[in-house]
C-alpha cells in the first residue's frame, strides 16, 4: 500500500497504539522516522526503539511506548502539522511552545530533525512536522 504521508502515518499507528494499550508498535522505517523517534526517547515520550532488518526494503522500526502507569500514556496527544498538501515553515522567532510548554514541537531544519526549543536556541527555522504531548 502507498502512503502518501509517512510522517501522518507513523503518528497514526502510535496513536491507534497507545489507544489500546500495546507496548510496542513497528513503523516501516526512513532517515526521518528515526531522527522522530530519536527525539520523542530523548523527551521521554517513549521508552525506546529499534531497527530491524536495516538496510534491506522491508526495514521496519520497533518503538516500545512508554506508559506512566497501566492506563496513564506518556503520549497524550500527537498532532500532524505540516502535510503534503500545505507545508508549514516557521522562523525562529515563530517557533510555538506547545501544550504551554509541556508538549514538544519537531521541526525539520537545515541542520536536521529537532526539537523546537533546540532549533530556537540554535536559531534556526524550518518545516514544523508536529506536535507531542
């Protein structure tokens, strides 16, 4: 099956993920898709990840959801910014606080995927992926 927006889909399946408690959920793997979930281990939002079968076409990434308790997610919210359809791009001085300043923007930069608070200290704009909370 062709996605034609594989950020909206991997947000997609951790959400259907996260909604009926699973503790793991494999995305088919990009360059992007890794630096994302690089970015949601380092905040905390999941307890971790993994490739398997790097390298090859079938390669996919195992992301282990992180919950507080059985029924308390770390992720309470995951929304798709910028689309395919209408791409949005912010400079430094627009870069949003999130769920006031609990959640985590990514944006994609010129120096690569980060963190919105990153990218403002870096000062740096770019394409505003999405945002967790």
């Amino acid at each position: 099956m062709i996605v034609t927006d594989p950020i909206a889909d991997m947000l997609t399946r951790m959400r259907n993920a996260i909604t009926v408690r699973h503790e793991t959920v494999e995305i088919p793997a990009s360059k992007m898709k890794i630096e994302m979930a690089k970015i949601l281990k380092g905040e905390g939002f999941i307890e971790g990840y993994e490739l398997v079968h790097s390298g090859t076409i079938n390669a996919f990434i195992r992301v282990h959801l992180h919950y507080r308790s059985k029924t308390d997610p770390a992720i309470n919210g995951l929304k798709r910014v910028s689309k395919p359809g209408l791409r949005v791009y912010v400079q430094k001085k627009e870069i949003p606080r999130y769920y006031g300043g609990m959640g985590v923007s990514i944006l994609s930069t010129s120096e690569g995927v980060m963190t919105g608070k990153k990218a403002w200290r870096k000062g740096l704009g770019g394409e505003l992926l999405c945002y967790v909370w």
